[in-house]
C-alpha cells in the first residue's frame, strides 16, 4: 500500500449517553489505513459508524483507534507499545495484514508478527478472548489501484495471510469476522470504492458495520448480563 502516513497514534473518542446511562463501554480498534478510514470523513470510518450504530441500540460507546495508513504489523505493534491505553476494553478490534503483504513480507513471517499482536489484544480486553474481535483483510485486488499490478496473485497473497489470522484466531478462542467477501464486491460495484480508488468508501464500510454491530452487540450484552448476576 503507498505509505499517505497520516498520524502516528490516533486516539478517537466518540462519547454516546441517554440520561442517567451507566459508564460507556469503552472499544479499542487497532490496524491501519482500513481502521484509521483512509479518504473517508472521520464520521465514515468503521469504528465511528459501529459507535453510532451502537447509539442507535441505546448502547453508550466510546472508541479509541490506534492505526495509521501504511501500518504493516511491525509498525502497528511499535505503536501499541508507545501508547498509554487505559485498559482493560470491553471490546477489540484487530485489522492487519494488508500492508505486509504489498511490502513482500512472507506468510510465516506475517503468522508470527499477527500471534503476537492477537495476544496483545487479548490483554487489552482483560485477557478474555471473548471480547476481541478479528476482522479478514480485504482484497484490494478489486480496486482500480491493483490493476497495475497483479490482482490474481494479490488474491492469492491475502488468502494466505487471511487463512493465517482465522486459523490463530480460531486457536486463541476470539470471534472472526470475515469482510473480505463485501470487499470483491468492488470489482463490479464502483460505489464501494473511494475516491483514491483503492480504499473502501463509507458505503462498504458500512456493509462492515452491519456484520460487526450483531457480534459486537453480543460480546457487550453477556457484559451486561454478568454484571447483573453480580449484583
């Protein structure tokens, strides 16, 4: 991916409250250009439409995000280190993988910079995989930008990383969520596409967002229902 390196951390915060509502629940989001929403409005990224999703289900939400465009996992780990994140999350996100593969970087080499990454995650949701949440890399292989380069093998490549990180994911028990089927719907629908031709538009977002609320509603909900029980 060409390196628009747009900010080193970017910590967000998207405050939702009803009335007397309890505590927001608090959503880490953690990769690189998809989760920091490259040539989209701020409102458009993912993690800002899940939050307002979630305000829609009366669901009090704040979301910090940690990534930056052109990230591979090396600089995304380098990040999290560097930052002061007030742990634990209820919920974390986990987008990586795309900019290794444009920089060459081999599937076993991507397998270890991704175990150690899921394992931070885990810690950053209180060490309970229940709570992290491991969205596929999409296929740029569908934009306009790919088309200069090899989009057959550019498929392939991210197979390969994507079947890595459900497979790990898979092991250390935390949910995956698959996206990039929504993202090969760009090659025939131009929509999904943004300006810069090669990052997804806040409609294709969006169609993430409809995927994740479900899931993510249900991590927050057994929350919810465990405090309950306690008190």
């Amino acid at each position: 991916m060409r390196r628009i390196l747009m900010t080193w951390i970017v910590l967000l915060i998207v405050p939702v409250s009803y009335g007397q509502q309890p505590t927001p629940e608090k959503i880490l989001a953690l990769g690189d250009s998809y989760t920091i929403g490259q040539s989209v409005d701020a409102n458009q990224r993912w993690p800002v439409q899940l939050v307002l999703a979630l305000e829609k289900q009366q669901i009090s939400t704040t979301v910090d995000i940690i990534a930056a465009t052109g990230w591979t996992t090396i600089e995304l780990e380098q990040a999290i280190a560097a930052s002061q994140l007030n742990t634990p999350y209820d919920v974390v996100t986990l987008l990586i993988g795309v900019n290794d593969q444009f920089r060459g970087a081999s599937v076993a080499n991507y397998k270890q910079n991704f175990k150690r990454l899921l394992k931070a995650s885990i810690h950053y949701a209180g060490n309970d995989p229940k709570k992290v949440i491991v969205l596929s890399i999409p296929d740029y292989a569908a934009t306009p930008f790919a088309q200069r380069f090899n989009p057959e093998a550019i498929s392939r490549d991210l197979d390969a990383f994507n079947k890595v990180n459900k497979i790990l994911s898979q092991k250390a028990g935390v949910t995956y969520v698959d996206v990039t089927p929504i993202s090969r719907k760009a090659k025939n629908d131009n929509a999904l596409i943004a300006f810069d031709g090669l990052h997804p538009s806040a409609i294709m977002y969006k169609q993430w967002v409809d995927k994740l609320l479900p899931v993510v509603k249900s991590v927050l909900d057994k929350k919810a229902k465990k405090t309950g029980d306690k008190n």
